[in-house]
C-alpha cells in the first residue's frame, strides 16, 4: 500500500471497532475476576492508549503508511499497563485480562488490516486468492483473524474450567500468538528470509514462545506442587 492509498480510510472505523472490542473483553474478565475497579480502569485506558500510540508509531516507522502494527501495539500497551500499576501501586497480575482483550481485538483488528490492504499475503493460486496489489494472494490477514477467533474461543473454554492460576491465559495466549504469527509468516509478503529460510520475525516468535511455554510450565509445575504438599 503506498502512502496515498485511500483504502485506510474505510479501515479505521474497524480498527477503532477493534479497540472497542477489546476493551469490553477487557473489562468482562475484570468483572469476572473481581477487579472491576477504578484503578483497573486507569489500568485499561492506560494499555489502550499505549497501545493505540505503539500500533501507530511502528508502523509508520516500519513501512510509511497508516495502519496497525500489533507488535507495536503490544509493545506500547504492555508499557504503559506496567507504568500505570506502579503509579496507582496495583500489584495483582492482570495478564489474563489482556489476553482475553488482545486476542479479541486482533480478530477484528486484522479484518482491518484486509481492508486496508497493509499485511498483504504472497502470490497464490489457491481457491481463496484475493486480487490486491497487482496479483491473486494469499489473504493473510484473515488467516491471522481468524486464527485469534480460535485463540479467544481456547481462552474463554479454559477460563471455564478455571483450571490455571492468574496469568496462566496470558501465558497460553502468547503461546498461541507466536505460534499463529510465525505460521502466518509463511503466506505473508515479507523481506526475504535470512536465517535457515525464517524471517527475523518468526525467529523473534520462536524465542517469545519458549518464553512463554517456560513461564506457563514453571507457573503450572508450582500449582502442582503446593497441591501435592
């Protein structure tokens, strides 16, 4: 997309549909939490703010156009949520919150994406090619979208169980996001690969999945125990 496409246009009442949505998913885990609070509030409008300013910034940065980065939304959010909770001195993990919130947001987030047509995916001949940029393509923002649909719908069934300790959906949902981006990858037009025929980016997934699984398995591996003692 060049700097003078108008189709970002007809993509930002999505986006902002997005950030909407994701603040009431937000806002229903804290409820079910019992954390529907004033200072998780400040907490919330915080993250949204920081992230809307993070998604933005990067991605002009990166590529010179409007649109959404999410990792620079994540960045941005995930700042200014921890410079939030140290001025109002809330100690209580909220990341399962976020998950809910970052994974519900996504889903839509992307469709935005698609219509932007920022994100675009490499040249296919499959059956659901979509014609943008010159060439039938893999749409891959829908791919994304739809795979964090299914990662909000596996949050929500393990929260039914109430199975994990705090920040266990965080845990899982950034499992599921690397996992999902770095297969994505695959069908989006990227720089060429440079490492072993990955991207700099599903090198960066794969470290944020180890790191991810290790504070899920450490986390679950200690509830086990104090049951156990």
């Amino acid at each position: 997309m060049t700097n003078y496409d108008p189709r970002w246009l007809f993509a930002m009442p999505v986006y902002a549909l997005a950030y909407v949505v994701a603040a009431f998913a937000f806002w229903s885990m804290a409820k079910k939490r019992g954390l529907a609070t004033r200072g998780i509030s400040i907490v919330a409008w915080s993250g949204l703010i920081g992230g809307l300013l993070g998604a933005n910034l990067v991605q002009i940065f990166a590529t010179g156009a409007p649109g959404k980065a999410i990792e620079g939304g994540i960045a941005g959010g995930w700042i200014a949520v921890i410079l939030a909770k140290q001025a109002i001195g809330l100690r209580r993990p909220t990341g399962d919150l976020f998950a809910v919130a970052l994974s519900a947001g996504e889903a839509i987030g992307r469709i935005g994406c698609f219509i932007g047509g920022c994100c675009y995916g490499k040249v296919a001949q499959v059956a659901w090619s979509v014609h943008d940029h010159g060439a039938w393509r893999h749409p891959a923002q829908l791919y994304s979208s739809f795979g964090s649909a299914l990662t909000l719908a596996l949050l929500l069934w393990i929260d039914r169980k109430r199975d994990l300790p705090e920040n266990g959906l965080f845990f899982v949902q950034g499992m599921c996001f690397c996992a999902l981006r770095f297969g994505v990858e695959f069908f989006r037009e990227t720089p060429a690969a440079t490492f072993g025929g990955v991207t700099l980016v599903q090198l960066a997934c794969v470290a944020g999945f180890a790191f991810f699984a290790y504070k899920f398995l450490r986390q679950t591996s200690a509830g086990v125990a104090a049951a156990t003692a």
